[in-house]
C-alpha cells in the first residue's frame, strides 16, 4: 500500500513540476509476465532504461523468493 502511495505521490510531483518546464516528455514502462519481462518505451533511450529497471525487478523477485524457500536461517 505504502509503494503504491509512493507511485501517486511521484507522479502528483512530476506533474506540477512540468507544468513550468518546457520539454519532451518521454514514457515507457515494463509488463512482467511470470519470469518474462515486457519492456516498452517512447524512444530508445527510455527503453533502455526500462530494461534495466525490468533486470532489478527480477533479480529482486529471485533473490526474495531463494530467501522464501531457505527462510532467514
């Protein structure tokens, strides 16, 4: 819950501050389906950055899921 008010709150505060800048505006994002990872984006750049963002979700989903199967022990 806390994460998902942490999205909101990124998103209010990058709106207002575009508001006043002039610029491209850029999206893209990443679709995890089981262990696939789905990467999109606007232009290269942000694709790459997405890939790498879907890299450290998967490796944090593994890492938290070893952790599961062998406990804290």
């Amino acid at each position: 819950m806390v994460i998902i008010f942490i999205g909101f709150l990124i998103l209010f505060i990058g709106m207002f501050s575009s508001s006043r800048k002039e610029g491209n505006v850029e999206a893209g994002g990443v679709i995890i389906i089981g262990p696939v990872p789905i990467v999109f984006g606007s232009s290269k750049n942000i694709s790459t950055l997405m890939l790498i963002l879907a890299i450290i979700l998967t490796v944090i989903v593994l890492i938290t899921y070893i952790i599961g199967l062998k406990g804290w022990s």
